[in-house]
C-alpha cells in the first residue's frame, strides 16, 4: 500500500482509501514514536528516510506547520533544509516562483511550501511534475503545506487523524465547522475529506459575510452530503465534532469589516460545560475559544496539533517511498 498522487496540492488528491492508509499509518508512526520513552525499545522507523533531504520553503509565516514537518523529517532519520520568509514572490512573477522550485527541487528529495497566493501550490508542483521529464530530471514529490486561502491538506489529514483518535470513527458524524469558512483554508480542505466519508452532516456557522464557498456546497450537494448554514453558534454545539477558525484577518481588505468580525464567535466555557462534541481549532486561537475551556475532556485542539507531527511522518515516508521507487 501507498498513496495514490504524486504530489499533494489538494484534498481532492487524496482518495477515501488514501486517507485510510494515511490514518492507519500515522497510528503506527505514534506507536513508534512511544517506543522513544521504553527502555531498549527499537524504533522501527528511525533511519526510515537516512539521506533523505526535504526542503521546507515557507513564504508565508507559519510555526507549527512548519516545527512538525521538521520534526516529521528528522524524527524518520532524514534532514530538512527551512527556509522562512525568502523574499515575497507572487503568482503574478510565476517565472520567478517556477524557477526556485525547480533550482531547489535539483538539490532535495522532496518539497514542501506554503505560500500567500492561492494557487501558488499548483504552480510549485506542475514545476516538478515537468523536471520529472526533463533531460536527467527526477520525481521530487511535493506537498501544499497552505496556499492563500486556498487550501491545506496535511492539516485536513491531522484533523481526520485526530477525529479518529477522539471518537473511535470517521463515519456517520455530525461536524459544524465555525468562524471563517470564506477564507480558512483548513475548513476547504477537510469539507472535502469528510465527504467521502459514510453519513457526514454539516452544520456551517458564518456571519453572512464568511460563508463557505459555493464551489464546496455545490460539491457537497453533488455528492448528497447534507448540510445547513447557521449564522449562530448555539446550533454547532450539539453534532459530535465542534471545529472553530480564526477570522483571517490577512484576507481582508476592508480593515474595519475585519474589525468588526474578529469576535464574531466566541466559545466560552458556559457554553460548552455541558457538551460533548469534540472542540477543534487548527491553531492559531486569537479569541475563538477561551483558555477556561482548555481543561475540557473533549478540548481536543492542543492534542490536534500534536497529531501533525505522527500524520506528516506518515505522509514524508509514503511519498518519499514512492520516489525511491520511482527514480531507481
Ligand atoms: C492554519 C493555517 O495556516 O491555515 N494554521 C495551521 O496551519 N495550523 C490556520 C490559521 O492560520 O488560522
């Protein structure tokens, strides 16, 4: 078993029996990982990806993203080449951003980048797919770690690694997803996950101005996937699975309409004391949900964000098996 893309850009890559390979294998990436703290214990997967480079370009800030793939890298025995902030390229001089993939691609095994544009992604990976065939070119597997307000996959997968974990399944869920569905890119992504899954149900809570995008509830609709959107949190309370987001304010240009929307939804402990749905948040929290629900049992997002680093293990080694394979 293995993954079926080549490069991950979007969650529309990822196929229902990807996804599953990729939950079961992050579960044996945690197992492993346990292993670290028993006496004697051999890590299976420790010198998995020895002499394997992967190159991390972060255009865009980012900390636990870009900390887990890290971590993710080395914790399999390979290293990871960070580059943060190098200098801002837009879409607009794509043949800048084509040719540093391409330059870079050459020196590593594997390419991970987050970038502001949406699309920038896309534009990375159909760069890597074309060195692929060119005179002494190479598979280099790429992974969208956030493009714009795009897309983010990988943090989709932990989010279903992390739902799995919380509740025992992946099927026949109620899942509200709340705050800025406009312009989150993880709430696009996982949409897209969780419908392929057995009897999802959505609840979609925005202000009218952040709802989420019609080319997901027009999918959602092809796809027979109930959903309802809400303008209120108080029907989001009661499904099985609570997913709050930050209102983005890097995507307004109206900065007063920001202003006005950034507290829109506020998850207070009174609100949640008595509930049991499984609170998720992809972090960073500016507000959406008060630290006095942190003690919850069912707070789940701290441990959310500890997944990403077991689920991009299981994605690095599947991907980076695959181009072993393929460049032998
Ligand atoms: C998210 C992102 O960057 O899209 N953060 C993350 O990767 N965990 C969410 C956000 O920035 O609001």
């Amino acid at each position: 078993m293995g993954v079926s893309f080549s490069h991950l850009v979007s969650a529309s890559d990822i196929t229902r029996q990807d996804a599953d390979f990729l939950v079961e294998f992050a579960t044996e990436m945690d197992q492993d990982l346990a292993k670290r703290r028993v006496d004697g214990e051999v890590r299976k997967y420790k010198h998995a990806l020895e002499d394997e480079i992967m190159g991390l370009l972060f255009y865009q800030p980012s900390t636990r993203t870009s900390v887990s793939f890290e971590a993710a890298s080395k914790r399999l025995g390979g290293s990871a080449i960070v580059r943060e902030g190098v200098a801002f390229s837009s879409i607009s001089k794509g043949e800048t951003l084509q040719d540093t993939i391409r330059v870079v691609g050459g020196m590593v095994d594997g390419l991970i980048m987050r970038h502001p544009d949406a699309g920038g992604a896309k534009i990375a990976a159909d760069r890597l797919e074309k060195y692929r065939t060119e005179r002494k070119g190479k598979y280099v597997p790429f992974i969208n770690a956030g493009d714009g307000n795009n897309e983010h996959p990988t943090q989709a997968l932990l989010d279903l690694y992390t739902i799995k974990s919380e509740t025992g399944t992946l099927d026949n869920l109620n899942v509200a997803l709340a705050g800025d569905l406009l312009n989150g890119r993880t709430v696009h992504s996982l949409v897209q996950l969780l419908s392929q899954r057995d009897g999802t149900r959505f609840t979609f809570a925005a202000p009218d101005q952040l709802r989420m995008p019609e080319k997901f509830t027009t999918m959602l609709r092809e796809r027979g996937v109930p959903y309802e959107e809400v303008s209120s949190l108080t029907p989001a309370l009661k499904g099985d699975i609570l997913y709050m987001t930050r209102v983005q304010g890097e995507h307004f240009k109206d900065k007063e309409e920001y202003e006005r929307l950034k507290h829109y939804f506020e998850l207070s402990y009174e609100m949640v004391e008595d509930e049991d749905a499984v609170i998720m948040h992809p972090l960073p929290r500016v507000g959406e949900i008060h630290e006095t629900v942190d003690p919850l049992w069912n707070a789940a997002y701290f441990r959310q964000a500890d997944n990403g680093l077991p689920m991009r293990m299981a994605l690095i080694h599947a991907m980076i098996e695959k181009a072993r394979i393929i460049n032998r």
